[in-house]
C-alpha cells in the first residue's frame, strides 16, 4: 500500500479508536541531533557498549565508562525536541494517545509537553551513589572535566540510566506492560526492537489485540512477524502528516 494510504488508514484507526500508545526508541530523537545506536552516526562507533554502557563495564572501569556518559550528556543537554516529540504530545492532548513509552533517556518528550510517559530505561536527571544510594540532580554533580562525579560519602555516583545487565525499574516494567496489554494500537516508532525486554512490548500488545503500526525510515525483525502496518519514513515526517489528516 502507497504510503500516504497507509497514514490515511492510521489516522482513521486512531480518530476511531483512540486509546493509542507510542513505544519510542533513539530514532526519534536522531532529528534532536542524538545519534541512535544502530544508525551510522559517529558516537557509538567509538564505544564498544558492553564495556562502556554495561553494569559489569561501569563496576570495572566506571572512568571509562563516564568518558561515554559525559558525551552523552553533552550530547542531550544541548538537544531540543522534534516534530516528532511535539506531534506525540498534540496527539495526547487530543485525546488519542494515552501515554508514551520511551527507551531514550534524553527527557525530550516531556519537554516537547507529553505528560504520560514511561521512562523505560530510566533519564540523565538524576544521579545515585552505588554505594549508598544517595540522590543527587546530575546538574549539581556535572562537568568535573571527566572524572566520575563523587558521592559526599566518596563513592562514584552513576545515572539513573539502566546499563546493559540492569533490571528495568519495576513501576515502569509494570506500566509498560499494562499500557501495552490496553491499548487499541500501539505506535513503535524509531526502534531496532533489538533490547530485551522493551523489545517483547509489541508483541504484548498484538496478543492482546491491539493493531501494530511501525515508523521507521528501515525495515525491523518486527515488520515481518508482529507489525500488522509498516510505514516507512522519519518519525517527523510520518508523525506530522498523521497530525494534519486529523485537523
Ligand atoms: P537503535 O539505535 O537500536 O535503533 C534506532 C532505530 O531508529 C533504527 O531502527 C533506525 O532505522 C531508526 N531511525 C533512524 N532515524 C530515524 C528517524 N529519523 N525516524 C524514525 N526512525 C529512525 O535504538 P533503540 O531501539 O532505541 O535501542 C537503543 C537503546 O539505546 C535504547 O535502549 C535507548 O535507551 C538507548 N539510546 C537512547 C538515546 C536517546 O535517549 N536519545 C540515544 C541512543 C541510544
Ligand atoms: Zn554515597
């Protein structure tokens, strides 16, 4: 089917049914200037990630691994939302997206004005001490040209970001789910659905009847197995032509 059928048809299911989810993954935030993973683009080429973003990596080596942290950070704090991000958060306001489910850590949905969002794997927002679990805003901790920021007990504190090796924080891995499990379609958007266990959430929400519609510019395992609608294109493209058709 033509593309612009298939938004067509989307937007249809989504002006009928309402109750829409989105399960958001780097891609959208690609447009933000934060590379993905799996794109191209020159940060993750220099990391190898089960070194530098692993649990096991970051009780290692935790210099080397907030090396990757603090360009990451760099990266986010410069970055501002997308049309995407803001077509996300119209179509809540508008009564046709119930929340967001987001594997990124980069806090640009909020900041494009969504509300209910799941942070799957976590934010840069925060920091925790590895040993006594102390809290701090990374604004206060940040920048000491590299070196890990420290605890006032003296230990090195991590992000609240989950590592590779790390549980899901159980509030979102529970909402997730339930969200995924009660919505009429679910939206994945921007993701390789290559990360366990974010990447079983279509087929929960397939199982428990809801249509799934992927966007993304590049075919995934998901197109052909649990996807019922793929259309391909940039999350801002797709997402803003969905906005228009219901205008
Ligand atoms: P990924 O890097 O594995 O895959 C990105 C996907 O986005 C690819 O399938 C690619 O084809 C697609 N894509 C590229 N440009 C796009 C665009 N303009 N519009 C829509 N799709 C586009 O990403 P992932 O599946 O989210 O897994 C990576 C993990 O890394 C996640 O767990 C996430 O937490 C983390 N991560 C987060 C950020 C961030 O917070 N922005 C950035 C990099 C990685
Ligand atoms: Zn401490």
């Amino acid at each position: 089917m033509p593309t612009d059928e298939l938004i067509e048809k989307v937007s249809g299911l989504l002006a009928e049914r309402g109750n829409a989810v989105a399960l958001t993954g780097a891609g959208i935030s690609v447009e933000s200037d934060i590379p993905s993973f799996r794109g191209a683009q020159g940060l993750w080429e220099r990391y190898d990630l089960m070194e530098y973003a692993s649990i096991e990596g970051f009780r290692a080596n935790p210099e080397k691994s907030w090396r990757m942290l603090y360009e990451l950070l760099a990266v986010c704090k410069k970055a501002k939302p997308n049309a995407a991000h803001y077509a996300l958060a119209e179509l809540e306001s508008r009564g046709l997206l119930r929340s967001v489910i987001t594997q990124n850590v980069d806090s640009l949905h909020q900041a494009a004005g969504s509300r209910r969002v799941i942070e799957y794997h976590g934010n840069m927002e925060e920091l925790v001490c590895v040993s006594c679990w102390k809290n701090y805003p990374t604004d206060e901790r940040y920048g000491n040209d590299g070196v890990p920021p420290r605890c006032d007990c003296g230990e090195i504190l991590k992000t609240n970001v989950v590592l590779f090796g790390e549980p899901i924080p159980w509030l979102a891995r529970q909402s997730a789910e339930e969200e995924a499990q009660n919505c009429s379609m679910l939206m994945v958007i921007g993701t390789s659905a290559q990360v366990a266990p974010a990447c079983d959430l279509p087929r929960i929400a397939r199982a428990s009847g809801a249509v799934i519609v992927e966007i993304n510019p590049e075919k995934t395992w998901l197109t052909d197995t649990v996807t019922h609608m793929y259309i391909p294109g940039s999350a801002s493209g797709v997402l803003c032509k969905l906005l228009e058709k219901q205008a």
